[in-house]
C-alpha cells in the first residue's frame, strides 16, 4: 500500500479549500449567467444579426457587380456613353411608359 504524505498544514489545506470554493462559486455564477434565458436570447439575436449582415453584404457584392456590367454595356471604357446601345433602350423605355400611360387613360374613362 502507497502512502501519500500530505506536507502542507492544516491552515494551508483550509486556504486551497478556500480557494478552490471560490473558483467554483465563479464556474458556476458565470453558467448560471449563460444559461439564463436573457442570455439566450440575447445569443440567439446576435446570431440573426451577424447572419443578416453577412447576407446583406453578399448581396451588396452581388448587387455592385451586375450594375458594373450593366455600366460597362453603355458606357465605353472613356466613360463617355455608348449611343448605339442607349438610344434603343430609351425608346423602348419611352415605348413601354407612352403604353402604361394610354392604357391607364382607358381604364378611368370606363
């Protein structure tokens, strides 16, 4: 049988004792704060934004790269606008709105 010879007093054993209580009135100060339900929810909400902010700038990425190439169809490499695509695009804009407003005028007079 080993023996284990302890060569602290009892004053010291008592101070770890000591010690060791408050250690583990901490732990367990620290798990009731994170197991509250504030807590919780307070994660859970935390959580939603970042997933939110992460989602909104993937889609400001994705949003800037279309205008880009959308830009770089009507504007030449100078920055000087492409006639021969913006024409055809502003008539058919002019086109589809003269359509909406006769088509809207019809409508009242019934």
């Amino acid at each position: 049988m080993a023996e284990t010879s302890d060569t602290r007093t009892p004053a010291q054993i008592e101070a770890d004792i000591k010690r060791r209580r408050a250690v583990l009135a901490e732990t367990l100060d620290e798990i009731g704060v994170r197991v509250h339900p504030k807590t919780l929810v307070g994660d859970a909400k935390a959580k939603v934004a970042s997933d939110i902010d992460r989602t909104l700038g993937r889609a400001y990425v994705q949003v800037n790269r279309v205008v880009s190439e959308v830009r770089a169809q009507f504007v030449d490499e100078d920055g000087a606008p492409r006639m021969e695509r913006v024409l055809p695009v502003a008539l058919v804009a002019v086109g589809v709105v003269g359509l909406l407003v006769v088509g809207g005028s019809r409508r009242r007079k019934r």
